[in-house]
C-alpha cells in the first residue's frame, strides 16, 4: 500500500477530499479489525492509512482556515 502525499491531496476538490475520507476511514477499520484477528500481514498498512487520514484532515482544516 502506498501513502497518499500532501502534495497530490491538496490537488483533489472538497468533495473527492471527503470521500477519499470515508474511504479511509472505512478501509483503516477493516484493517484493524483483520489485524486484531490476526489475519493482517501487513501491519505497516495499518500505520499508512492512519497517516493518510491525518494527512486529509489537515488539508480540509487548512481549506476551512483558509490557510
């Protein structure tokens, strides 16, 4: 799984920023959920999907700041 990289992110409209969001969040939940299953066996995804998702909410709270 590759990270999502500011620069790209900050490319993609308010609504496709929302749903890479959901997507994320959807995907992080499954993720975990396998890795607590002990059915994950790539555990550094876990850590990529969470920076990701820091990565989209700082840039919708930059948009909203107007930064």
């Amino acid at each position: 799984m590759k990270p999502h990289y500011a620069k790209d992110l900050r490319e993609l409209s308010d609504k496709e920023l929302a749903n890479l969001y959901d997507e994320s969040k959807e995907n992080f939940m499954r993720l975990s959920i396998q890795n607590s299953l002990k059915q994950l066996n790539d555990t550094a995804s876990l850590k990529i999907v969470k920076k990701d998702i820091a990565r989209i909410l700082t840039i919708m709270k930059e948009r909203n700041l107007s930064i």
